[in-house]
C-alpha cells in the first residue's frame, strides 16, 4: 500500500494541535531550512487556540495545548538564540 493511499486518521482537536506542533518542529530544522518567521507564525496560532478555546477543551485537550505550546515555545528560544 502506498503512503498516498494509506488510510487517515480522523481529524480532531489532538491530531490538529500535533500538526500544527509538526510544522513549527519544521520550521526550526535545520536540514529543511530553519525559517524563525514562519516558526513564530504558528506558535500564533496555536497560542490564539489557546486563548479562543480556554473553557471548552476537555481535560487531555487542555494539557496536550499547554505541553505542546511549551515545547514550541521552548524550542524557538533556543533556536533563536543559534541563530544570533
């Protein structure tokens, strides 16, 4: 079976928080080309998530954001701080 014919799984908050996360980790690799303007662009939007969704996530979706808005956030710093 083809990766392009391999089955999806269902689109739900978690796996749209991971995307989101995957693209930053992207974003800040340096075999792909570290691009910090992008990077900052979609910790962004997964800080407006944050903000927009405060009270209607359940408990796991909750700390999945915070862990995750961490990590990138963390991860930016550092990277930021390479590139000076």
């Amino acid at each position: 079976m083809s990766s392009e014919s391999a089955p999806l799984s269902p689109v739900d908050f978690s796996t749209f928080v991971v995307s989101l996360a995957s693209n930053v980790m992207m974003h800040l690799d340096e075999k792909e080309g570290v691009n910090l303007p992008l990077a900052k662009h979609t910790i962004d939007i997964l800080s407006m998530l944050e903000k927009k969704t405060a009270g209607n996530l359940g408990p796991d979706e909750e700390k999945l954001l915070k862990s995750v808005l961490y990590q990138v956030r963390m991860s930016y710093v550092k990277r930021s701080k390479d590139a000076v």
